[in-house]
C-alpha cells in the first residue's frame, strides 16, 4: 500500500533550488533510505513530509493511515542532548501533538509509552535524566518517542551520528527489527554500506538525483548507469 505519494515536488529556500521535479512513492513496509551530500536537502524533505514546509511545487499525499500522525527523530544537536527532563517525559511527549489542549496524558497513551520503552529496552531507565544517558540509549528514547505519534512509519534523520561502531550496531539491528514487525523505516543516512545493507529502496539527492531499489542502486554507485 502507498502510504505518501510526491507528485512533481521541488523544493527552495528562496531562490535556491534544493531539487525539482522529484516523482516516487512510499510503501507500507519499505526500508527507504535517503542519501546524499551535507546540504542536498535531506532534512528539509523530512520537513516537508512532516508539513513543516511547503513545496515549492508539486504536492505530498499521504495515506490516510498517517494523517493523524508521523513519529520522527530530528537530526541531533548537541545542545538538545542536554534536555532537562526524564526519559519518561521525553517518550510520552511523543503524544503532544494528539493531546492538544487536554491538560494530561492519558492512561492509554501512558501504556502505549510503556510498551514502546520496552520494545525499545529501555523501560528500567524511565526514571533517569535523559541528558545523562549515552548516545545510544538517548536515540532509543527518541525512537520509542517516534513511536508514540504511530507505529505504521518513522522519520529518522541520521539516527546513528555521533555514535560508536558499536552501539551503530545495534541501533541499526533495532531499526531492522522494527521494520521487520512491520513499521515502514524512512532513514537519511551518510553510511552507504548500511544503506546497501538495509534499505529496501533509496533516493540519493545532489546534482544528479536516483530513486530506485537497492538493486539498481547498487548498480548506480558502481556507475553502471
Ligand atoms: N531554514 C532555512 N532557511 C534557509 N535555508 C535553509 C534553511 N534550512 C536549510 N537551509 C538550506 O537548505 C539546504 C538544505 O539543507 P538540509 O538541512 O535539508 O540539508 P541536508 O541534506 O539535511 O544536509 P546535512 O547532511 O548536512 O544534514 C542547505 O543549503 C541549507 O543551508
Ligand atoms: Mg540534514
């Protein structure tokens, strides 16, 4: 099942052009990547598909399973690693924007919080500062964050930055569990192995844009075509 179409979509930031004339679709259950240079505009599609910017052209349209809404990591900041609040703060506020104005979380969000801490393994640190977590356990939060706006897809922008080889790891066998229980992955990624790797289709941005399976891409990175 398509879950978000891009039909024509370009995308600028005032008379920079970040690309034009993009065409491809996401399916429930794909493991999309998207590649490219610092500055391709990765992170300004993620924010387009989210609705936090407008395309310049063209439009995005998304399965009615997703209107109500997309778990999404943000690309980290250093300054963000720092947040003062429990990791049990940090994942239910993945509910906020379905809360609106109710002053409390209620009890089936607090379950479905739970259950995403569990599945994420970090359900015995609920109590703890997030700002005193490692790298990877922080990332784990953010995931099980994600997960509270719905498990059908997740954003993730460079989940494994920053992180050791190690902990890359297994954040990248997390992600592939999710994805095999059924949660559609779309990945910004700068490790092309793991893109190689993981990916079920990728969109590689720059001056030459590729959209396609792992198979073809696989092809186009050795210049076959
Ligand atoms: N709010 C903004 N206003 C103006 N220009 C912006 C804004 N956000 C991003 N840009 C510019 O748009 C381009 C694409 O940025 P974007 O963050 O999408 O790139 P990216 O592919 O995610 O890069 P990176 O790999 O470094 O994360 C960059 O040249 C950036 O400077
Ligand atoms: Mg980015």
């Amino acid at each position: 099942m398509e879950l978000i179409r891009f039909e024509n979509l370009s995308l600028r930031y005032g008379n920079r052009v970040l690309f034009k004339d993009l065409n491809f679709s996401i399916y429930e259950g794909d493991y999309f990547c998207i590649a490219g240079e610092n500055g391709s505009g990765k992170t300004t599609l993620m924010n387009a598909i989210l609705g936090m910017k407008e395309p310049a052209e063209g439009k995005i349209t998304k399965s009615n399973d997703i209107k109500t809404g997309i778990g999404y990591l943000p690309q980290q900041k250093s300054l963000q690693k720092n947040f003062p609040a429990s990791v049990y703060e940090v994942v239910i506020s993945g509910f906020q924007k379905k809360r609106g104005f109710r002053p409390f979380y209620n009890n089936k969000e607090k379950e479905i919080a739970d259950k995403n801490m569990k599945r994420l393994g970090i359900l015995d640190i609920k109590k703890q500062s997030f700002g005193e977590l490692s790298g990877g356990q922080q990332q784990r939060v953010l995931i099980s964050r994600a997960l509270c706006a719905t498990d059908k897809i997740i954003l993730l922008d460079e989940p494994v930055t920053g992180l050791d080889k190690e902990t890359t790891e297994e954040m990248y066998k997390i992600i592939n569990e999710l994805n095999d229980a059924g949660v559609t992955i779309v990945m910004i990624s700068h490790d092309a192995s793991a893109t190689i790797r993981y990916a079920s289709r990728v969109l590689h941005l720059g001056n030459k844009v590729f959209v396609g399976t792992n198979e073809d891409y696989k092809k186009y990175i050795r210049g076959d075509k």
